[in-house]
C-alpha cells in the first residue's frame, strides 16, 4: 500500500489512481475538442457561407445585400 500526499499535506492511504490521458491522435480520431475549438470552426464556416452568398448575390443582381431586396 502506499501512501500520498497532495500539495495540501494531507495523506491518502488508499491506492492512486492514474492519471487520465487521451493522446492527441486519439483526440483527432474521435472528435475530442473543446467548447472554443468548435465555436470557431462553426464561426469561420458561416463566415465562408456569407462570403459565397455575396458572391453569389453580386454576380447574379450586382447588389450584394439579399438580392437588392431592399435597394441595396
């Protein structure tokens, strides 16, 4: 049995426990990604649909907001 002690200085008797690692080819293999990671993948594909969109809009009407719905 062995014992441990944490950086309070309190003692544990029981058995440590590992420490919990996930590699990161695993990480990128199942998708393991943070809360911001997957904000700012979504924030910069909805920037690049924007961006086709005016494109899109100015080539076909030569007004890039809605079609020149509204006089733009």
């Amino acid at each position: 049995m062995t014992v441990t002690t944490n950086d309070r200085g309190q003692q544990n008797l029981f058995a440590k426990e590992p420490q919990m690692y996930v590699s990161q080819t695993d990480a990128e293999r199942y998708g393991y990604e943070s809360y911001a990671e997957r904000a700012e993948k979504l924030n910069g594909r909805t920037a690049m649909v924007g961006f086709v969109a005016a494109v899109v809009s100015y080539a076909f009407s030569g007004s890039v907001f809605f079609f020149g719905a509204f006089g733009f």
